[in-house]
C-alpha cells in the first residue's frame, strides 16, 4: 500500500484537497499536480510500483540528468512530499518514503573530498625507513580505504584484524560491531607496519597503532598526525581525519557502489546519513572514481 498504484487512485482527491483545503492557487495546484505525473511516468518507464526511499532518490538524479532547474526540482520533492503526508493522513499508504529523506530538503553543503593528488602526497608524506613512519602510512590508508571512523581506528585491536581475509572489526556509535572490506594497498601497509611495530613499543599493548610512549593513540593524536603531514605537503583544503571518511564515501558511489553498501561499510544506523554522499551529479560520478580512487 503507497505505491504507484495508490498515488493514481488518490492524485485527484489530492488535487482537490491542495485546492480547497490547504487554499493553493490553481496555478500552483496545478504544478503540484504535473509533478505527480512526471513521477508516475518515470515509475512507469522504469516499471517499477513499489515506492521507496531509493525510488525518491532516483528520480532526483533523473530530473537532474534532464536538465530539470534545482527549483524545479524542489519543487517536485515538496508535492511529492506533500502526496505522501496526505496518503498516509488518509490510509493510503502505510510508509512514508520521504520519512527519512529530510536531508534533501535542509542539507548541508556537500562534505569536501580530497582529490587523487592529495591522496597521494599525504600517503606517501610518510619517511618509510623509519618505524613511524611505516605506522602513520598504515594509518591513512586504512581511513581512506575503509571510511572508519578516527574513534574506532583509535580503539582497533590486534586481534580485530584479519589480514587473510582483508577484513577488519569495527565497534560503531552504540557498540555496534560491523565487518569491514579493506583492499590489498592497506593489508600491505599494515603488513610493512606490523614487522616494526615491536621497535615503537618494547611492552605489550592490544590496541593496533601505538604511539612511542607505548599505548593506544587518542582522537587528538590522529588529528595531529595528519595536521603535521597535511602541513608538509602544502595541502590547500582543511584536512582532518573524517575528510578520508568523507572521501571514501563519496568514491565508492563514484565507481557504482550501491547505496545500501556504502551504508553498511560506514555504519550508519540510517540510509539519509549516507545519502549526502550522493548530492554529486551522476553524470560525472565514473569519471570521479576514475581519476580519483585508485587505490579500491
């Protein structure tokens, strides 16, 4: 109940309504109403009946791939909107596809990512002849590669990494433990890493990355080291930890990851997090992925 199905059942009560009860002009009822119609034909081109969040954000990409102006475009979200808060007012539809789906309506500029040059100068900033600096390239490559966040990098374990089957274990907001993909550039760094760990800290500790006064590195730690590096190589944008995050996020969908997958890898409990990452236009989204994620 709520898809396609129950919008052509109920489109002209709607009209009516937006007319009469919510006092809209003819004119702009009459928009409301076009807009419905471009949807429902999108649907119907697609042959889809079912309307979900996907669906929603879809057709955002399809109007923008059309040329439709942003006003035309938040517009269609507002009477798309609209439809729904009055379908589920009246029983007509039991979800509401656009519950989640605020982010579109007061997003945020986009989060900065940092581009291929970046990447590289800051993972290969590193003196790799030294044990740090082994431990600091293992560091980044791991927060661009897996889009971790800096609090669960900082309490990983030993014992949360399994090189063989290039995942690791992540406790998220919550304590909530998910598996991570990590591609073959990080089980490298962390290989070449943990052959000189022992030469940074001589007593035991459980945490994977350690600083030179033997225990676990703090968030702080973590945003200096890359301050420091991001400073030698005379990086332009701010950098900070959650900016591989960011970058991570936004490659993956560059190259066609599904969103769905971006969501689970990021640990993010709700899909609208995630859906900030898809506000690039997707008409250049594999030529993104392309120039800028080489290291997948």
């Amino acid at each position: 109940m709520g898809g396609t199905d129950s919008i052509k059942g109920i489109r002209e009560k709607y009209k009516g309504y937006t007319l009469y009860e919510k006092g809209l002009s003819k004119n702009t009822a009459a928009a409301y109403a076009s807009d419905i119609e471009i949807f429902l034909k999108y649907m119907e081109e697609r042959k889809e009946t079912e309307v979900t969040e996907d669906s929603i954000v879809d057709f955002i990409f399809y109007m923008k791939s059309h040329k439709y102006s942003p006003l035309s475009i938040a517009r269609a979200l507002v009477s798309l909107r609209g439809l729904y808060k009055y379908m589920i007012k009246t029983k007509a539809a039991d979800k509401n596809p656009f519950e989640n789906l605020e982010t579109f309506k007061t997003r945020k500029k986009m989060p900065e990512v940092l581009l291929k040059q970046d990447i590289d100068a800051l993972l290969s900033s590193p003196d790799m002849s030294k044990p740090e600096g082994k431990r600091d390239r293992a560091i980044m490559e791991l927060l661009y590669s897996s889009g971790v966040r800096v609090s669960e990098l900082v309490n990983l374990e030993l014992t949360d990494v399994d090189l063989d089957e290039r995942v690791i274990r992540c406790f998220g907001k919550g304590s909530k433990e998910r598996l991570v993909p990590i591609g073959e550039y990080v089980v490298d760094a962390i290989k070449n890493y943990l052959e000189v760990r022992m030469e940074i800290v001589k007593k035991f500790c459980p945490n994977l990355f350690v600083t030179k006064r033997g225990g676990k590195f703090t968030r702080e730690g973590i945003w200096k080291l890359i301050k420091r590096y991001a400073k030698k190589e005379k990086i332009e944008k701010d950098v900070y930890p959650h900016i591989f995050r960011h970058s991570f996020a936004t490659h993956l969908l560059a190259g066609g990851a599904d969103l769905r997958s971006v969501q689970e890898m990021l640990g993010h409990s709700d899909i609208a997090t995630t859906q900030i990452y898809t506000h690039i236009d997707r008409s250049g989204l594999k030529n993104l992925h392309k120039k800028y994620h080489p290291r997948g």
